[in-house]
C-alpha cells in the first residue's frame, strides 16, 4: 500500500487526506502548528494518522507521495529535504483531480478570481447544472471529490496551488490579469510569479478553452512566449473582437463561434470597471460551457456581491462604509480606489508583501481625504502618501481604525477599508480583518 503524507491540517490537507483515505492509501497528515477543532473531527471521523505541533522527519520522509499545503513555501526545510531525496511534492488540486471526470472551469489571477468564480458558480447554479465550487474558495476540493458527484467544478487556484500541479488540466482556464504579488514566495522576481500563473495552460488541449484579458500587459508580454493549443478567447475594454468579449458604448458584447449576445452596462449586478473585467471573464466561460444567452444576462444582473469584496456595510450620518478587505495588493486597492465617487477616508495596511506604492499616489492625491492606518509597521504607507494627505494617523485593531475613521468624516465621505496588505499582522486573515471592520462599523 503506497503511503500519502499530507503536510498542512487545515482545509486544504484535511480534504486531500480523507480523499487519499477514500482511494484506499496509507495516510499521514502533519501540522507544524495547531490544527483547529473542526478539522480534528474529521480526521478522527475518517480514521486519519496525524501530528500537531511540529513535524516528524522520519514519518514525512518515508512518504511514496507528499501533497502540500499551499500556504507552506517550497523553501520550507522539510520540503527542501523532500525533493532532494526525489519525493514528489504534489498540491491537493494535482491529487483531487486524478480521480475527479467532472468538467473544470479553473480561476486564477492576481485580482478578480474570487469575483470571478463566485460569479461563474453562480451563473452554471442558475442553468440548473450539478456544480461544486472549490480550490481557495469554499471546501475542499479533494474533499467534494472524495463525498460528492458532480458534473461540473469552477475552481479558484491560487499561483501556489498551481506550483504543486504537473498533469492538472482544466477544460476551460481563465487568467484574470496579472500584476506583481507574492513576490516574497518567487524570490521578488515577477517572472516566476508568471510563469506560476500560466501553469493553468500547460496542458491544455485545442477544444479546450483559454480566457484572459487582452488588456492586461503582463499577460499579453507573456503570451507569446507560451505556448498555448487552447481556443484563445480574449475579453478587453479598449477593442473591438470578432472572438471574445469586448466594450461597445454602454454594453458588452460576447462573440463566441457563430453566437452574438450583449448586456448593457446599467444592468450588471457588479458595477465598476474592474467588475466589468469580471462579467467578460465568466460570460465568455459559461458561453464556452453552452449556458443559454438569457441564463447569462439574467444570472449577471441578479448575483450578489461577495463578502469582504467592495461590500457595502452601513451608512450611518451621511458617511458609506465599505468593507474591501479581500484587497490585499496593491493592485486591488487600485480597483477599490478608483471605482469611489466620494472623498475617500481610506483604511489602509497590514504585512507588506514588497508592494510599490507609487502606482496608486495619483489616484490617492485625488481622492483621499485622510489615510488611517491598521498595521503593526506603517512606516512605508507613511513614506508613500504622507505628503499628499493632511491627515495620516495609525491604528492596531480594527475598532481603533473605525473610531479614528468617523471622526474625520464628514457627510457625504466614503469610508473604505482596502487594505492593499496581508492581513498577518493583527488578523488570522483576510475574513477575520473584514468581519472584525464590520462589527466596529456595526457598533458605532
């Protein structure tokens, strides 16, 4: 019997492990921290090896097969030792997908993805398809793969989870844009962090489908270099395409084989111009999924925003305040920043992850009224923006930030957490940093 060791007890590993269970392997799970209370149930339910609190050389390294926990680096010593004795270190998605026949309509990108699957998930949900959503979004995919059927799956996949893939392929791939992320996990080389993200590609087949935005610079530099045998299905604002999904006055209009639909701009559910991005990107996709035109245009006006992503939480005095704390790069704070027609209170900071800043000072010299900041080291926010706001104070909890926030709006104001940063600092994550912002919002 071959032996699977799962490195990483949260979601994630715990989906693989019952799954590795369910096809009949010796299975080991080890955390080199606690793992929480849910994910020990069902360890225990499925009758799984396990260790908490640290990690066992000796049990790790008998392994036939690792799969890895995208939150663990590759440069992590146990890994390193992993592949230097020719262990091959997989990720849940790579294992899941062995044993899964379903359709993959699979999701990544630096900003987006999240809207972008949810909206998808959704929009096959509405045409009556049997659907799971998985990957970073939702449960376990191995684990739905291992206790459920189904027909279909719209999987977020984060470039961490594609690192650990090698004979993955999606049926219909999606690239959202690509700006500078994670760097510190690719050796701040952009290059890496790409060539990650278009892992997504490597095996797909020509009646596949590949996604992207044409207007997305980094994308498109790399695109010629990889080789891609996918139809191409390119969405813009700035073009007019024959095959894709373009902007024509006040409506988008998808082009897919013989077929023409649009929808006008006033009825999208999810306003903004990023939002617009992320409407082209899953029309296309369920378009290439055979969704009706009136399933579309229906499922797109009728969606509802997701939590922690530009989502409204009260107006209290005249003032909006908006929950962005899935923003966590630069790139998102930028969406969030110029989608804003009010004079903007912004909330911002956390663990930089090698952000440059200066993208965003002109948007922030036109739109900010006063900069609060939530993190434990704000000193580079200070550098970049304290010239162009009169106001920039600092905070340490979320109740802080929301207090120090209303005092200096004013009616009329907006005030907008996007913090542009990971959430490690003062938060579990980015849902903990969202849901503390809106019960301080929810208590003043």
């Amino acid at each position: 019997m071959a032996r699977i060791v799962i490195l990483g007890g949260a979601e994630s590993g715990v989906g693989a492990a019952v799954l590795a269970k369910v096809k009949g392997f010796e299975v080991f799970l080890s955390d080199s921290g606690k793992i929480k209370d849910e994910y020990l149930a069902t360890l225990k339910k499925w009758g799984i090896d396990y260790e908490e609190g640290g990690h066992s050389e000796d049990l790790i390294l008998s392994a036939d097969e690792v799969i890895k926990s995208p939150g663990i680096p590759s440069s992590a010593q146990i890994i390193r030792r992993l592949e230097e004795q020719g262990t091959k270190v997989i990720s849940e998605i790579e294992f899941a997908a062995r044993y899964d026949k379903a359709k993959k309509i699979c999701i990544t990108g630096s900003n987006g993805k999240t809207t972008t699957t949810s909206l998808l998930y959704y929009l096959l949900k509405q045409a009556g398809l049997n659907v799971g959503l998985g990957g970073n979004i939702g449960k376990s995919y191995a684990y739905q793969v291992a206790t459920e059927e189904h027909d279909y799956y719209v999987l977020e996949i984060s470039s961490f989870q594609l690192d650990g893939c090698y004979d993955f392929r999606p049926d219909i791939a999606i690239i959202t844009n690509i700006t500078p992320d994670h760097l510190d996990r690719y050796d701040h080389k952009l290059e890496n962090y790409v060539k990650a993200k278009f892992r997504i590609t490597r095996n797909l087949r020509p009646e596949d489908c590949f996604i992207f935005d044409s207007d997305d610079q980094i994308t498109i530099g790399h695109l010629d270099q990889i080789v891609v045998h996918a139809k191409q299905l390119p969405f813009t604002q700035k073009d007019t395409l024959s095959q894709g999904a373009y902007l024509k006055q006040d409506e988008i209009v998808v082009n897919y084989d013989q077929e023409q639909s649009t929808i006008c701009l006033k009825d999208l559910a999810l306003q903004g111009k990023h939002n617009i991005y992320n409407s082209m990107a899953a029309a296309l996709a369920a378009k290439a999924a055979g969704i009706s035109n009136s399933v579309i245009r229906e499922a797109l006006k009728s969606f509802q925003p997701i939590e922690h992503r530009l989502e409204p939480v009260r107006e209290l005095d005249g003032v909006l305040y908006i929950n962005d704390s899935k923003a966590t790069n630069v790139d998102s704070a930028w969406y969030a920043l110029d989608c804003q027609s009010r004079p903007i209170i912004w909330i911002v900071g956390g663990t930089d992850k090698g952000n440059d800043y200066s993208v965003l000072r002109e948007l922030v010299k036109d739109k900010v009224k006063a900069i609060v900041c939530l993190g434990v080291d704000n000193a580079k926010i200070h550098a970049a923006f304290e010239d162009l706001t009169k106001t920039i104070c600092d905070t340490t909890s979320a109740e802080e930030a929301v207090k120090r926030a209303r005092e200096l709006a004013e009616k009329g104001d907006v005030v907008l957490l996007s913090p542009c940063c990971a959430s490690f600092d003062l938060f579990k994550n980015y849902e903990d940093r969202g849901e503390q912002f809106k019960e301080a919002v929810r208590n003043l």
